[in-house]
C-alpha cells in the first residue's frame, strides 16, 4: 500500500513538473520573436506639399497602406504649401533615422539642402511629380503635366476656337508651372488668356482668386482652366456667385470623384486623370527594390494622364479613385 502511494507522488510530482517546464516555454520563450518583428520593421516618412489636397492625401494613403502590408510604419508629414515648413519637416524626420523618405515638395530648389542631407545619410528619397533626374534623389515618379497641359488646351479649342480663359495655377511649383506653360503655348490663336491667378491649388484661395479674376474681366470669360480639381471646384464657386455656372467651360486636373461628380452633371467640362494610387504604388515599389535590391531597372517613373470628360466619364467612378 505504501509502494501504490510513494509511486503515485512520483508520478504526480513528474506530472506537476513536466506542466511547469511547458508554461515556461510557452510563456517565457527562449527566443524575443515579438522583438524580431520589430526589429526588422522598417520606417518612412511621407512628406507630402498638402494633405488638404484630395490628391495627395489618397497618395499617403496608398503609401501607408503598402508599408503596412509589409509591417512597415509611414510617418507623415503635412506641409500646407509652406516650402519653409517641408525643409524643417524632412531634416525632423532625418533626425529618426528612416529607412526612406517619399517626398511631393512645394519648392523643390528649396527643398535641396534637405535631399543633400538625406543622401549624405544614406536615406534613399523617391520625388514624387519631380523632373526625371532630380538631384540628391534615388528615383523620381511623376505624371506628365506636359501631355495634361496639352490635352486641356487641346480640347478646349476643338469646343470653343475662338475663346477667353482665365487660368488658376501656383506660380513656383514646377509641375504647376509646366502644366500652364504647356497649355499656353498649345492653344491656338483664337484663344487668349485674360487673367492668372495663384490659387495655391486649394477650394478656399481658389474660390477667392476666381472672384477677384472674374470682378477684373466683368465677368467676361468663356473658360476657366485650373492646375488642380481643387482649384477648379474653387472656381466653379465663384462662377456661381456671379450666375455664371453653366455658362463657362472649367477643367481641372487630377481626376478626383469630385471632379468626375461635376463632370456628370454638367458643372466642369474636363479634368486630367493622373491615378494616385498607381503613382504611390511605383513609389513604394521603387523604395522597397532600393532597400532590398540596392538597384532600380528604371529611376524615372510615369504615370500615363488622360481626359476625362462628358463623352467618356461613364468609364470611371464617381466615389472613388478607382
């Protein structure tokens, strides 16, 4: 009877110590894996010119999305179209030491200093609606504002050959810049820019601008062409405020589901498609071929534009980027 005990006490004591071996395995393993993960998570910044911007910001978001389906982290960055503001951000995010840094600048001369340094520090950029080649860069990926400039004034023309615009840009923005250049010199001679304004590719300044451009022509004016569908929809507000709205031939440029919206029901005329989610997606897929490959097959990127109007608008969405 005390044999049966005494082994009844090993085996439970095996028992009970074979169970504590196991919870300190499970709880207390001998390798940190949580560590690992992080350990080999990677960080971004993301310094976009404006996150007011519809545009830019499904652009962050693209990018956010792909580095979290990697187990990434993107730190963003809104500069409010202040190119003073975007410098402090990209040296502040240098100071994190990022693994990368997707940049859209307001200025990117002034930006300069700022890309020289992240290059010193080994910090790969990728320039998003840059030149081809951009200095202290490793890859640019950009959309034409060339062709976009072309297909406005082309099409405006073929509506009205004989017409008066007025024109909402952002003087010093290289994109901006090369989108009105380029629509100036494709319109023919029956076409005649009256007014220019800087509507800082923002609803609120452009609405403003547009009324003060609209007082100076008396109302005089055939078409309205923005640099973006911000500055466009901006446009169309002043427009109504004069009982215009109709009456006047708007484009615009980016082809937001708010631009599409006003297409359909007759409010805007046309607007540049420029896809931000394919523009994020060869900017992630260049960053991530840069870190893991240390090369690129190709450092300038583009993002094919087309025109979409009344005539073709049935072929995207109304709701979304898609």
């Amino acid at each position: 009877m005390k044999r049966n005990s005494l082994l009844y006490y090993l085996l439970a004591g095996a028992l009970a110590g074979l169970l504590l071996v196991l919870f300190l395995f499970l709880y207390f393993p001998p390798y940190d894996y949580s560590y690992r993960q992080t350990a080999d998570r990677r960080t971004f910044g993301s310094v976009m010119q404006t996150l007011a911007d519809p545009y830019y910001e499904a652009v962050d978001d693209k990018l956010r999305a792909l580095a979290e389906s990697k187990g990434d982290v993107l730190i963003s960055r809104d500069a409010r179209q202040h190119a003073d503001k975007q410098l402090e951000q990209v040296y502040e995010l240098l100071e994190q030491q990022p693994d990368g840094i997707f940049v859209s600048a307001v200025d990117w001369v002034q930006l300069a200093p700022a890309l020289e340094a992240a290059e010193k520090a080994g910090v790969p950029v990728v320039a998003l609606d840059a030149a081809p080649g951009l200095q202290h860069t490793s890859a640019t990926v950009s959309t034409d504002p060339d062709t976009a400039g072309a297909l406005c004034a082309e099409d405006l023309a073929a509506r009205l050959p004989q017409a008066r615009i007025l024109v909402l840009g952002q003087p010093g923005n290289r994109y901006s810049d090369t989108f009105a250049t380029r629509f100036r010199e494709a319109l023919p001679e029956g076409c005649t820019i009256i007014g220019e304004g800087d509507g800082r590719r923002q609803l609120a300044a452009s609405s403003r601008v547009g009324d003060e451009l609209l007082e100076a022509c008396g109302g005089e004016v055939d078409a309205v062409v923005a640099v973006n569908d911000q500055s466009a929809v901006g446009a169309l507000a002043a427009l109504e405020r004069r009982g215009l709205q109709g009456k006047v031939l708007v484009y615009g440029m980016d082809g937001s589901p708010q631009a599409r919206a006003a297409i359909q029901k007759g409010m805007m005329t046309g607007t540049v498609n420029r896809d931000p989610y394919r523009l994020a997606q060869l900017a992630g897929d260049a960053m991530y071929a840069l870190l893991d490959d240390g090369v690129l097959e190709e450092n300038a990127m583009h993002v094919d534009v087309k025109l979409i109007t009344e005539e073709n608008i049935g072929q995207y969405e109304l709701t979304s980027w898609q």
